[in-house]
C-alpha cells in the first residue's frame, strides 16, 4: 500500500455479524474482517495462515493455525457447547494480513469473549505483519469484537509486554488491567553449550544441582528420553497427569486443568500426533523402568515452551525435575533452539533457572451492564481477594476446598 491505513481515513461500511469492510480511499485497499466461527471454517484458512506465520518472524505456537485447529476440532468432537469458536480475521487487497484467535465462553449469566485454547494457550496475542498499518488492522478487528451484541466482556488474559497487540491495549484508557505477572526464560543464544551457561549459576546451585544428579545415578538413573508425537510419547503424557493430579491435590491448589475434558482431550490429542505438527516434544528421566520427571513441551522455530513438567512424589526428594531441566536445556542448545520458556508465574524455582523476564498483564473491556458489574466487583475485588485468602489457608483446609471444588465440578 502507498499510504498507511490510518492516513486514508477508514470507514466502516458494512457490519452483518460475519463481515466488516472498511475502504480507504484505493480500491486496492480494501480491508475485510471476517469471523471464522467453525473447525472447517479455521482449516480452510491454512494456506493463508501457514503464509502469514512464515511472514512474522514472532509468531508463537499458540497462534499458530496447527495449534487453534487441533483445539477446535476437540470443542466440536466431544459436542462442548460452553466455547463458541470466534476467530477474527483481517485481509487487506484480499491478503490475509491479521488472525485474532477466539473464543466466546458461555456461561449462564455471562458471555466472555477469551483466547482461543484457554487454559491450554498460555500466551494471547494476534498473529499480524509487522508494518506501519499493523494498530490500524488491530483497531478495526476491535471493533468488530466490541460490536458482537452477544458478548459481556472481552477477558484477554497472559498477554506478553512484547506482544503484537500489547502496544494497542495498552493504549485503551477504558479497558480494565488485571493483575500483572511475569514470563521466565532462559535465553540460550550467547552459549555455545551447557558448560558455558552453567558457568553463569551461583556455585551453590550448580553443587546442589551434581548432588541431584549423583543421587539418581546411584539409583540407575538413565539417559534423557525425548520422543515425537506417538504412543510412547502419550504414555508418559498419561504418567505425568497421575504425577501433576497428586501434586495438585497435596498442595490444595484452586484448579486442577486436567479435569478439564476439552483441555485434557486436546493436549492428548496433540501428544499423541492426531492432528496437525504443533511441534510437541516429550522429554523423561527414569530410574531403570520408572519415570521420575516428565515434561511435554512445545518447539516452534527454536522457542521452546515447556507446558506440562510433573514429577514422580516417590522421587521428589532426589530432585528429579532439576536433572531433567539441565539435560533438555543441554539438549536445546547443541540443536541450536534459542528459547527456553518456563512462562509464568515467576516461582523462586523457576528464577533459579533462567536471565530474562518479561512482563505479562491481562485486560478487561465490558461489552454489557453485567459485563461492567463483572468486572468491577469479582475481577478487581472478589478474584484477587478470594487468591489471597486461598494462599494463606492452612494446607488441611485448602485440601479440603480443593475436593470440595472437584465434587461439585
């Protein structure tokens, strides 16, 4: 284009619900947003979305069009009526320049327009060309977003401070911003190999971490399992569930993901190799024929996320879960992947670990009257008190509301 988008004066010329069209002066400038709201719908895009992955350099796995397929093809398999798909979508002279994944979650008295995947997307972003008209592709999708009548609130949660749509949210005075966290990572571009990063760590930690690992040998600690998508692949998912459930359930934590059927079939699925690559990779330690730390993770062009780690309770007290980090971070930088993300929240455990943070927030806009009273009583007040309260519960009594929780679903 000649001139930006914000230069020509958009206008909004038609809005059916399906379509919004804004025209700036040229032809050749059309802008078209449409909503894609069906698996078949998503995966008739996957030329043009595969094209516009490759075109943004920062694309992440869970924007990608493998990752949002696998999630709405589960929605509509197991017959989940509670997430409607909503992807919107921006071409501009009939290219594919924007993809805002998401979906609406519908809730007796509430409908909340979220990221696609929750909670098995743990970042939110759009995917968009990075140029000058990039905020005004971004703007007039908002506005499509903001016009759906059937929607109370947009909840856009985990959203990265070096996020695409990170600069326009911020921008928006009357949306509401959660409370912030932060994204840990290992950068693993200035090391040659894991001798040079571990040169980085405090003595104590790195004399704690050959204790671990010396333990474990003693014991017939094996080599570092790594498998692709498939079978194996799946057992160890199935093991490190049972590990993550006991884990949960120990600590009395809120929520537990996995009885969750959509985010547990989906993560299967992907884990298993039914559907499209979304770049999974399955590490494992065992002593002899028992794992003993487990972790799924993600890897799309050498930014690897590590989703799920669980750890077997019997072994806990060896340390597992630090051996098996350094051998996958040892893994990682032979192979040249640049990005080691443990994601949020920032625990001590995690610090240890990585040199780079990046802040993360999340963002309310209110679509309805109950979306305002949403937000301003159980968002701002009643969520982060009922958090503090639940940390500072003795350890009997949250174990107690955790089952309490999963009895009554």
């Amino acid at each position: 284009m000649g001139s930006s988008i914000a230069e020509a004066e958009l206008c909004l010329r038609e809005l059916d619900g399906d379509t919004v069209k804004a025209a700036a002066h040229s032809p050749s400038d059309l802008l078209r947003v449409n909503v894609l709201s069906s698996a078949a719908a998503i995966a008739e895009m996957e030329t043009a979305w595969r094209a516009l992955e490759e075109r943004v350099s920062s694309t992440r796995i869970f924007q990608t069009h493998g990752w949002c397929l696998q999630w709405a093809r589960n929605v509509e398999a197991l017959g989940i009526s509670c997430w409607q798909i909503r992807v919107v979508t921006v071409l501009s002279g009939g290219r594919l320049v924007l993809v805002w994944p998401l979906a609406i979650a519908r809730g007796k008295l509430l409908k909340t327009a979220r990221w696609l995947g929750e909670p098995l997307t743990q970042y939110g972003d759009v995917l968009a060309e990075d140029t000058p008209n990039t905020q005004a592709w971004i703007e007039q999708a908002w506005q499509a977003i903001c016009s759906w009548s059937d929607v109370d609130l947009v909840w856009l949660r985990k959203v990265r401070a070096d996020a695409c749509v990170a600069p326009f949210l911020d921008s928006r005075r009357n949306i509401v911003q959660g409370e912030p966290e932060v994204a840990l990572a290992i950068d693993l571009k200035p090391f040659d190999d894991w001798a040079a990063l571990d040169e980085t760590y405090k003595a104590k930690t790195r004399k704690n971490r050959k204790r671990f690992r010396r333990r474990l040998t003693e014991l017939g600690l094996g080599p570092l399992e790594f498998h692709m998508p498939g079978p194996k692949a799946h057992e160890l998912l199935e093991a490190a569930i049972s590990f993550k459930e006991s884990w949960l359930e120990k600590r009395g934590a809120m929520s537990n993901p996995f009885r969750d059927p959509l985010f547990r079939n989906t993560l299967c699925a992907m884990v298993r190799g039914d559907g499209p690559d979304v770049g999974c990779q399955v590490f494992a330690l065992r002593v002899g024929d028992t794992p003993v730390a487990i972790e799924i993770g993600f890897n799309w062009h050498g930014r690897y996320v590590a989703h799920v780690a669980a750890l077997n309770p019997d072994y806990d007290k060896y340390g597992p879960g630090n051996v098996l980090t350094e051998d996958i971070v040892a893994w990682l930088i032979e192979r040249d992947d640049a990005y080691f993300d443990l994601m949020s929240p920032g625990d001590d455990y995690k610090r240890s670990w990585t040199n780079t943070e990046t802040p993360i927030s999340s963002f309310a806009q209110p679509l309805s009257l109950i979306g305002s009273f949403y937000v301003r009583q159980h968002l701002a007040r009643l969520r982060p008190g009922l958090k503090h309260l639940h940390e500072r519960l003795p350890i009997g009594i949250r174990r107690l509301v955790a089952r309490l929780r999963g009895t009554l679903g």
